[in-house]
C-alpha cells in the first residue's frame, strides 16, 4: 500500500512539473509574441490557441498536487470552530463530494476523449488540432484528483473512529 501511495506522489509531483514547465512557456511564448507583434509587426499566430489549450492542462495536471499541499479553497471560519472529531467527519464528507465529483469528471471526459478520438474531430482554428489531444487531459488529471480524494477520505476516516484522536491539523 505504501508503495502504491509513493507511485501517486510520484505522478502528482510529474503531473504538477509539466503544469508548471508548460504555464513558463505560454509566459514565454505571451512575451514573445508581445515582441513580435508590436516590435516587428510579424504576430505569432499560434500563441493565442496554445495558450488557451495550455490553460485546461495546466488546470488538470497541477489540481491533484494542490490538493495533496492544502492549496484549495476552504471556509476556516466554519472548520476552526468545531471539534477534532467533527473536522474529521466534515473532511471525510467534504474529501467524499470531491470523489463524487473527480469521478464524474473522469467518466465524462473519457467518454468525450475516446468519441472525439473515434470521430476525428479536431478543433476547427489555425493549428487544427486534433479535439481528443485538447481532452485526454481531462480524465487523466480527474483520475488522479479521485485517487487523492480517495486517499484524503480514508485517512479521515481513520482518524475520526479512531479512539485516541490527535490534534488536527488542517485539511
């Protein structure tokens, strides 16, 4: 189990890696085009488009690490002000919706990825790349943000029946 726990650090740690690389070279690529645009009058016209897929990846590969480091959205005020016990059963009800959720997210987008694949739909602009490449990133990240949720339940479950509850210390 601790192997298997390691190997999805491992892949969230990469996924996170590829988010940031690819969120410096839209920023790059942005500047660039700036440069071009207003400096010699010759526009990138890729820039644009590879930016606004770049935006969807960067969402999906990094969420799963956001989650693991506490980086998401959370009311304190509500969560501050209850017992150890009840923060466990919140956490495990909050981290249970999540699942839900990344579930239906991974279904969904390997439904639509696997028929737009099967189609050969592609986005109709300048690159016209092929929709499936803009999608698969779609269940991939919702698979790992399920497992982290998964993980994230458990451990507060855990926690919540067990007899000897320790000081909490966040999400």
């Amino acid at each position: 189990m601790e192997l298997m726990a390691r190997i999805l650090d491992f892949i969230e740690d990469l996924f996170a890696f590829l988010a940031i690389s690819i969120l410096l070279f839209i920023s790059a690529s942005v500047c660039l085009e700036v440069v071009m645009r207003y400096g010699f009058n010759d526009p990138l016209i890729w820039v644009v488009e590879i930016s606004e897929s770049a935006l969807l990846y960067i969402t999906f590969l990094g969420a799963a690490w956001v989650l693991r480091n506490n980086g998401h959205v959370r009311i304190d005020i509500l969560v501050d002000r209850v017992s150890s016990r009840l923060k466990y059963k919140l956490g495990f009800i909050t981290s249970t919706i999540g699942l839900t959720v990344s579930i239906i997210f991974t279904i969904w987008g390997g439904i639509t990825t696997w028929d737009h694949f099967l189609r050969g739909l592609y986005k109709p602009t300048v690159l016209e790349i092929p929709s499936w490449l803009l999608l698969i990133v779609i269940p991939l990240g919702s698979l790992l943000v399920a497992t982290r949720f998964f993980r994230q339940a458990l451990s507060y479950w855990q926690k919540y029946s067990s007899k000897n509850l320790v000081s909490f210390k966040g999400y």
